[in-house]
C-alpha cells in the first residue's frame, strides 16, 4: 500500500514538484529569516563573545545594554577589586572615537582599552602581530574586516590598500600605530574595531571626568556567580551581571526599543502563510486529483485507516523533502554570504523551529486532504 | 528517476549540511589569555589599593637658594651620597670678583686704622705738650681747646675706621658664606633618583615642576598605597599586606605598616589635565617593603592587598533600587 502512496506521488510529477518547491521555499524563508535575525541579536552582544575571560560585568546601574556607556570612577575597578570572592578586575575602556583616515576622511570606530598590565579582554584570534605588542607606544591593533574596509586607504584609481601592521592613523588627533591585525565578531553598526590599552585609550578619548566603562571581573574558583554579583552590587552600588546576563539585557533591549524582531518576524509568519497557501493547498488539489484512485483502493475494500495512512506518508514525504531542502538552500546561502555583512547564525533551536512549522503546514493540508478521502464514496469512482 | 531518487538525495544533504553549519556556527573560540595572569587576593577578605614605591625618606625634590647657572656637577644618577655631601655647584665667578673687591676694600679700611692711628697720636702728642708747658701764658686758651678737640676727633675717627674694618670683614664674609651656599649639597644620606639638571643649565631658586635633583633614601623602600574612601575604614595598621608587582605576579613582597597619612586627599588622576575634577578622595598607607631583594624600583606601580577582617555589612551598602530614586529626586 505505502509502494502505491509513493508512486501516486512521484508519479503526478508537476503536482510533486510544486509541493515540495512551495513546502521548501516555506522552510527557506522561516530558517533564513530567523537564523539572520538569530545573526544579528548576537553581533549585538558581540563584544562579551569576543571577551569572554571574565565571568562578571560591573558597570553603572543604569546601563541598558552594551554600547549604553555610562563611565565610572577609576577607584571603582580596585573597590570590586576589594570584594569577598573576586580573584581580579580590571578596568575596561569602550567607546566610540573618530579616526582620520590618510586621505582625511573621518570614520567612527569601536575602541576597547584594555587593562594596561594584563591585557585582559583582548581579541579572541590575532591574525598578525601579538597582543603584547600594544605594550609599544602609541600601538593599536585593528581588526581585519575594519582594516581592509573602512580603514583602508583608497588609491586614485579605487583599488582600496588595506591597513597593515606600520602604518599610522590619527586617533582623535592622536598619533596611532598598528601593531596588529585581529578577528572578532563584527560589530552591529559594523565599525572598525581598535584595541589599545587602558590609559592610551584615555589619552586618545575626549576629556572627560570619568572614563571607566566597565569593569571586567573573574570570580575565585567555587564563588557562585549570582551571590557574587549581589555581593558586588551591595558593596559598591554599582550594577554587576554576569555574562549571560549582560547578553540577556543586551538582547531584551533591542527586543524592546528597536523594530529588528518585529520585521523579521513579519517575514517569518509570512513564509509560514505562503507555505500553508502554496504547498497545502497544492497538496489539498493533488488529493483531489487522486480522488479516484482512492475511491478505488476504497471499493477494493481499503479501510480508512490505511488511505489515512498513504496520505500522511505522502505528507511526511513532502514534508521532509522540501525541510531538508530549505533548510540546506539556508545553511548554502549564509555560508556563500558568511563572509560578507550578512550576519547568519543557525543554532539546532532555529532548525527544530523551522522542522515543527513545515510539520504544522503538512499537516494541515493532510487533514484538510483526509477529511475528502474519509468521506468519499467509493462509487464515486463509477460515476464518470 | 530524477525526481524519484535526486530531491530526496538533495533533501537529506541539505539536512546534513545544516546540521553541519550549526555544528560549525556553535562552536566558540577560546579567549584570548591574559599576557601576565592578574594578581590574585592572598586572603579571604581583602581590601584592594593601587601602591606606588617611593623612597623611606619620601621623593625629595632637591632645590638651590640662589639661582644660577650648574658649572659643576659632582654625582650622577644613582650616585650614593652621605649627608652634606655636594650634589652640584652654580656660577660662582660674580662672587669671587665680589669678594676681591671686598678684600681690596678691607685692606683699605685696615690701612685707614693705621693712618687714623697716627694721627691720633701726633694730635695726642700736640695736646699734651701744650698741657705741658709751664707758663700758661705762652698758648691763648683758644689754642690749648683747638689741640683738646682735635686729638678727640681723632679719637672718634679712629673708632669709625675700625667699625669700617668690621663693616669689610662682615661683608667679605657675608661673599664667603654665598660662596658656600652656591653649592647644593644633600640633605641626608641617600641616593640621587634623577637627575635634571646638567651643565650650563639655569637653575631657579624655588619650586620646579621638575625636580633639579630627585633624592631619598631608597633602603629599604616604601609603598604609598591609595586605598579609596569608601574603604578606608577596613584598613586595619595591624592586618598583614601583600603587594603584587606588575607584569609579573610571581613578584611579591610582604609589607609592613608604617603609618597612615592622616590627611585624605583627592586623587591624583594619570591624565594629568590641570582642569580635572576630583574624582574620589583616597587614603595613603604607608608600608615598608619588607623584601629588598627583589627588582623593585621607586616610582613603579603595585597591586597591594591588605587583610580586612571586617565583612562587608550587608546593611550598611544602600539597596539598588533605593539609590535609583534618590538618583531620580535629584535630577
């Protein structure tokens, strides 16, 4: 019976076609919509992936997400430095700084001043150079996508020359030197990223009374991180999150105060209504196309239970056919584009999300096509 | 055949492709590691300061009296110099020609004494023979007054020109002791930090804003440890301290209390801006380093720990949401 379902299937070849097109071009708009939208919310808290040494953030109570930077007392780092199960913190500059290019344009870039013993938050994957070597004067080191694109100096003829580990750039009227090229995740307004050391960073920043953004701290083995984090807030008064935390409050941010999920989500339910409008009702007439045959496998003496059965194999058939396929065009699509700006992120939640809403479309064009089957007549078939 | 066998094929690559972009997309690299591990608190409770090393005697910034230009320099940077020994010496060609001038001018005064002497003494004479005589009648009494007042005058001219020899002794002296003082020498036994000030330089008498020469005794050496306010009442002068060297953790010394400063002061922020508001006050402790052994130099940094018995009251810290609304009736 199941060897009939199929070649009832495969053999209505422009019905089959079209279902399995519409069901995949259904699991392709909800996984790639979700998994760049999934992209984007992480390239917000990009920063704590690339930082991921220390387990607790101090910062202002009021900081609403990352690039909310409200500075603080310099003492402040050696005061969390103080509390009860803290091994260290170090002070952690970031901020936003003008840099003047050769060819005298300007360009906003993301500056990290790191703690200037350790070097504690530096770039997770040093392409050239070594992260030691800000220890130089004057040194910086840029990340890659920063220096081969808007940092780069553009030639008469348009070529773009990257910038290299050497060359000097103005940093708010400061002389900056490369020491090093770096990879980090990309930013999401997608600046360069500059990294310098703490007290460079305060030269290099705009006067101001405070110039602390963050302090950065690791717990001692065995401390538990949210009693820590209490234990920090009451001390000092300031806002302590760990990790995961800071990330959440990010993400609730631009949940809340930007338009981003509401659009891709509008995407989303539309490739969900377009694969229930397309691939249902394609399924819904290819039932009733096969009516017949059914009608005759009916007056055969097939019960009810069996028909029902050819029909959610068929469904399941389409179904995983065209999942898979869209799910693989997706995963296709954000590697081609993995290099470009387009931020792409498939996580196993995103392709359980897209599995369970082709399964919902399938089924409910089954049900729709078994409500026919279960009351056909099988004199139907002797009718014409 | 096609689409019998191909789109199902197709679909289960798909799958597999994406079950390997997730694999690929959900692995995280590792940070980056610190390029000198942080120090870590030695005790349970601790109260964390920022220490910068400094001479026993405290950084004293050498000054002259006089200004000058340095002719002579007698130490170099490092030198270890005793209590009064000379540090360096100003152009002292003004004060030699001064003090020719002022001997010459003795001389003259001494000669005057004698000149004065003299004639005193003739005068002396005159007055006395007049006195002398016999018969009253040979000298009109006009005279006899005129030889009285003139051996009185000379008198009293013998003793101005010998307030005039005091006079030149006291100011050729007076070129002496300059003489002297155009030579800085050390306040006390120590060693010379820096030094500023080379040949053919002006030095200013007062305050620099570089010291001339930077000395202090440097064994053993102290730490000054600023300790914030709001934690200064956890400092304990018994409670053991440990301070950290920078850039190399395995670098630690034991510290011993020496004393507070009484006085909590601003402060000081690296930046360096005159116009900076303060920023927070911080408390000065003041510890010895008790191991001189080690590659430690007046000026440089440390991270120093200080034992605090005193829990963190729970109490005492006001609760966030409270502080928010004080926050708010402010604004």
């Amino acid at each position: 019976m199941n060897f009939i379902a199929l070649k009832m299937l495969v053999g209505n070849r422009a019905r089959y076609l079209s279902i399995v097109i519409g069901l995949t071009f259904a699991s392709l708009l909800i996984t790639q919509q979700s998994a760049i939208f999934m992209g984007l919310m992480t390239r917000t808290f990009g920063f704590l992936t690339d930082t991921a040494l220390p387990d607790i953030w101090v910062m202002d109570p009021k900081v609403q997400y990352i690039d909310d930077i409200k500075p603080l007392k310099e003492t402040e780092s050696i005061r969390v430095r103080s509390v009860e199960g803290v091994a260290w913190a170090v002070p952690l500059y970031k901020g936003l700084l003008k840099a003047r290019l050769s060819n005298g344009t300007f360009q906003t870039c993301n500056v990290i001043g790191l703690d200037d013993e350790t070097l504690i938050g530096g770039p997770p994957r040093m392409l050239q150079g070594k992260l030691s070597e800000l220890r130089r004067s004057d040194a910086i080191i840029v990340n890659d996508i920063g220096a081969a694109g808007k940092l780069a100096t553009v030639l008469p003829d348009g070529r773009r020359v990257p910038l290299k580990i050497g060359d000097t750039m103005e940093l708010n009227d400061h002389r900056a030197v490369v020491v090093g090229i770096c990879q980090v995740q990309r930013t999401f307004q997608s600046q360069p990223v500059v990294y310098t050391t703490y007290s460079r960073a305060t030269v290099f920043a705009p006067r101001e009374r405070k110039l602390l953004s963050f302090v950065a701290a690791k717990a001692k083995p065995g401390q538990d991180f949210h009693t820590l984090c209490q234990r920090i807030c009451k001390t000092t008064g300031l806002a302590a999150y760990t990790k995961d935390e800071f990330k959440k409050l990010t993400i609730r941010y631009y949940m809340k105060y930007t338009g981003i999920p509401v659009n891709f989500g509008t995407t989303v339910v539309l490739g969900f209504i377009v694969g229930i409008a397309i691939a249902g009702q394609t399924f819904f007439s290819f039932t009733l196309d096969n009516l017949r045959y059914f009608g005759t496998l009916k007056a055969m003496g097939a019960t009810d239970r069996v028909l029902l059965q050819m029909i959610l194999l068929q469904a399941a058939l389409v179904g995983s056919i065209g999942y898979g396929l869209g799910v693989g065009t997706a995963s296709a699509l954000g590697t081609l584009l993995g290099r470009t700006e387009l931020s792409f992120l498939l996580t196993w939640q995103l392709l359980l999300v897209s599995a369970s809403a082709v399964m919902v479309i399938c089924a409910v064009s089954a049900i729709l096509s078994m409500r026919k089957v279960i009351r056909l007549e099988p004199a139907v078939v002797f009718q014409s | 055949m096609i689409t019998k066998y191909l789109l199902p094929i197709l679909a289960v690559l798909g799958i597999g492709f994406a079950v390997f972009t997730v694999i690929k997309g959900s692995k995280t690299i590792p940070p980056a590691l610190p390029v000198v591990k942080p120090a870590i608190p030695p005790f349970k409770s601790s109260v964390a300061g920022a220490g910068i090393v400094e001479a026993n005697t405290e950084n004293i910034s050498v000054g002259t009296l006089i200004p000058g230009v340095v002719t002579e320099i007698y130490v170099s940077i490092g030198s270890k110099v005793k209590a009064h020994d000379p540090l360096f010496k100003l152009d002292d060609r003004d004060l030699w020609a001064q003090l020719a001038v002022r001997r010459a001018a003795l001389r003259v005064a001494m000669a005057s004494v004698r000149v004065a002497k003299e004639s005193l003494a003739d005068l002396k004479n005159q007055f006395a023979l007049a006195e002398s005589l016999s018969d009253k009648r040979a000298m009109s009494i006009e005279e006899l007054d005129k030889r009285r007042y003139a051996a009185l005058v000379a008198e009293a001219k013998l003793a101005q020109v010998r307030a005039d020899v005091s006079s030149s002794k006291a100011q050729v002296k007076e070129t002496l002791t300059n003489l002297d003082r155009i030579i800085v020498r050390a306040p006390r036994d120590g060693e010379i930090l820096q030094l500023k000030i080379h040949l053919g330089e002006f030095a200013p008498a007062g305050i620099t804003q570089t010291p001339l020469v930077l000395f202090g005794n440097v064994k053993p050496l102290n730490i000054r440890v600023d300790v914030d306010e709001n934690d200064a009442w956890r400092v304990d002068a018994s409670a053991p301290a440990v301070a950290f060297l920078r850039g190399n953790r395995e670098i630690k010394t034991p510290l011993k209390f020496v004393r507070f400063e009484p006085y909590v002061i601003p402060k000081k922020s690296l930046t360096g801006d005159s116009t900076e508001r303060v920023d927070t006050r911080v408390l000065q402790v003041i510890y010895s380093i008790e191991r001189s052994d080690l590659p430690i130099y007046a000026g440089q940094q440390m991270d120093v720990f200080i034992e605090s018995s005193e829990p963190i009251p729970a109490s005492g810290a006001i609760p966030q949401t409270k502080q928010t609304e004080t926050d708010e009736v402010k604004s």
